[in-house]
C-alpha cells in the first residue's frame, strides 16, 4: 500500500513520519501562514497569485523575503507536482496546503531574530462529487456574531474563530458560518469569501476599508471580480450589513477548492428564490471556463519545463 509522503523543510518524507519541534512557533503561538491550493490531474492551479499572497502576508507578520528564498525555489522547480504524483494525485482533484511558521524558537511571545521558517506542504483527494453537488444545489450559512477572524486580511494560523464558527454552523445544521461585526456587517464565511446579487449588480465586502483590512484577499474572490467586469457584469467592493444579505437577489460563496457555491439560505431564511440564480449560474461557466484554461496553460508551461530539463540532463 502507497504511504502518503508530506515536504518538510526541503524533503519529502513519509507523512506519519514527519515531526516538527516542540518549540514551533507555529505549533505554540500560531505564528506562520498557509495557503490552500487545487489541483487537477497533477497540477496546481493559480499558484502565483498564491504564491504573492503568501509573501504578502509573511511582509505582514514580519517573515523575510529571503527566509522564504528555499521554499519559493523548490514550488518553482515542481516540488507539488512530485508530491502530488508521489500520492498518487496525477489524475482527478487534489487538494494542497502550504504552511509557513516562523520556526523553532525556545524564547517568549517575541520572536528570535535568527530563527528559519519551518515549511511543510501536503496533499490530499478532494471529492469532486460532493463539491458539485454544493456547486450544482446551493449551501446553507448562518450568522456567526461575537468574534472574527484573527488577522482580517491575512491567512494566519491563528484559525480558532474560523474552526469555531464553522463548528457552530455544523451544529445549527449549515455548511459554512458568516462573520458579522459589531454594525451588523458581514465580511466573509470561515473559509470563504461573500458575494451578493443586487438589481443584477454584483457585490463583495471591500479587502479593506478605512485603512483596515476586512476580508482575505481571496484568489477566487479576484478571479470572479475580473471575470464579471469582462463579461457586462457590474461589480462593486462595498459594505453588506446582514439586513442586505437577507434580501438579496441570490448569493454566493468562493473559495480555491470549492470554486463558486451557491448560497440559498441564510439563518434558515431563503435568500432570493431559495436556489442558485442566474448570475451565479453564469459566473460558475465563466469560472470553470477559466480552471479549464488554467489547467492547459499549466500542462504547457510543465511540458516545456520537462522538455528543457531533458534537453540539459542531454
């Protein structure tokens, strides 16, 4: 039987064999970042809008350029490809997760100078069917009050009120929980980003506002953005008190994995007509369109990165 092999630090060991040390930062403070990435048929999709996204937020939390050098240098030379088809990933849908911590430090809540990243990358099977059972009928949310993510705007570590909200969503029988602020606000799901239909105009919570960040900047969250405005769909970042939410036309959720979910009722109430809506229809073909030209511009740059590489090793 095939054992599931993990990146640690450089190298590709036995996943049930890969330790990291008790004074990770990351294991005791939550101190580092992660990504989640899709691939399909071995391999992953929109890596460099990750990739940005992950230097961004190691700028934000004070990780250097130059300690990510490594890890940057192994993603470029097809590190997750080899993981990937080590797993036995090379067809069908992946799921992949890079995760930064500032590394091993013995010291307090202030970081060593000198401490070097721990980098570690995994991956699993995604059910493809359940994802278009959610993509194709809708999904449910509730509105999570009280707490909200850690760091808005960035993709920490520190993941216990998503984990929370999510926990209490499953309990009240939903799939995903909304964070609302103080002002009756909502700003994004525990593992998704927000958008709602208006008089046919498309609408999101704005990554920032007043100088703060509000949402993660999710890379489908970007894509759906640029693809209604290339398509005569207006698309506006603005506010969305839950009062608007509630009686919109139709509303819909994206993350990396999942794509484009519908999003049919909120609180148990209806949104709109209670199933996925013509807007949301369409930026689901304009979305899976552009995974299916992704996915071909990523087997050509890999086909021609083997070819050179045969071509040297010649």
């Amino acid at each position: 039987m095939m054992r599931t092999k993990a990146y640690v630090n450089g190298k590709i060991v036995e996943q049930d064999k890969a330790c990291i040390s008790l004074l990770d930062r990351g294991l005791n403070y939550g101190d580092g970042l992660f990504e989640t990435i899709k691939a399909v048929n071995g391999l992953p999709l929109f890596v460099s809008g990750h990739l940005e996204r992950l230097k961004s937020g190691s700028s934000a939390i004070g990780l250097s350029a130059a300690s990510l050098k490594p890890l940057m240098a192994d993603i470029r030379s097809g590190v997750m490809e080899r993981l990937l088809k080590s797993n036995g990933l090379s067809t069908g849908s992946a799921y992949i997760r890079v995760t930064v911590t500032r590394g091993i430090d013995a010291g307090g809540h202030l970081p060593a100078k000198r401490a070097q990243p721990t980098a570690i990358i995994r991956t699993r099977p995604l059910d493809e069917k359940t994802l278009r059972r959610r993509e194709k009928k809708g999904v449910s949310a509730i509105l999570i009050r009280g707490f909200v993510p850690a760091i808005p705007g960035v993709k920490t570590l520190n993941y216990l009120p998503n984990v929370i909200g999510r926990s209490e969503a499953s309990r009240r029988k939903a799939y995903e929980g909304i964070f609302t602020d103080s002002r009756d606000h909502v700003s994004e799901g525990t593992s998704s980003n927000l958008f709602i239909v208006e008089k046919a105009i498309l609408k999101t919570p704005p990554i920032k506002a007043r100088g703060y960040y509000c949402v993660l900047p999710g890379i489908t969250r970007g894509c759906v953005i640029e693809l209604a405005r290339a398509n005569g769909i207006k698309a506006r970042e603005t506010i969305i008190t839950a009062e608007r939410l509630a009686d919109c036309d139709e509303a819909f959720l994206t993350n990396s994995i999942a794509g484009i979910v519908p999003l049919v009722s909120i609180d148990g109430k209806a949104l709109g007509s209670g199933r996925p809506g013509p807007a949301t229809k369409a930026l689901q073909e304009l979305y899976n369109g552009l995974i299916r030209a992704e996915y071909e511009r990523r087997r050509l740059f890999y086909q021609s990165r083997g070819s050179l590489i045969k071509r040297k090793n010649n």
